[in-house]
C-alpha cells in the first residue's frame, strides 16, 4: 500500500477529515485510514479542495474528503 497522506483535521459533526496529500487522490480510489486508533477501508466518494467539488487532488493539495468513521489527526491514509 502507498501512503497517499495524513489526517491534519477531522470535523466531528460533518465526519470531514482533511487530508494532506503527498501523492493524488481521485473519486473512486480506496484508501485506508491507519493508526491513532483507526483500521478501515472506504472508497473516496467525494473530494473537496477549497471547499470546491473535485474530481482528483494533487500531491500539496490539503483536500476534505467524508470519512466512514472518526478519525483522529495524524491518521495515516494510505491507497489500497
């Protein structure tokens, strides 16, 4: 699996997780969250950068992506 990137912020009551990416990311990819207390899979539904709907992120980008679960800064993202 490669590391896509990090959790640097989660907001609890939207289930958003921004994630600073080192490699792109696009709708449809699976990533796996690891660490800090989390362990799962989920498809990407849905990308934001700027809060603007995007079909695929670049590495640099810091995108807000809906999470399946919490997760907790410092999260790994890995692409499945």
């Amino acid at each position: 699996m490669k590391k896509v990137g990090k959790v640097t912020h989660f907001y609890d009551n939207i289930g958003v997780a921004i994630v600073e990416l080192e490699t792109s990311l696009k709708v449809g990819d699976k990533v796996k969250f690891e660490g800090h207390g989390a362990d799962f899979e989920q498809e990407v539904t849905s990308l934001q950068v700027n809060h603007e709907q995007v079909e695929k992120a670049s590495a640099g980008d810091a995108i807000g992506m809906k999470t399946d679960q919490k997760v907790k800064e410092g999260t790994e993202v890995k692409k499945v």
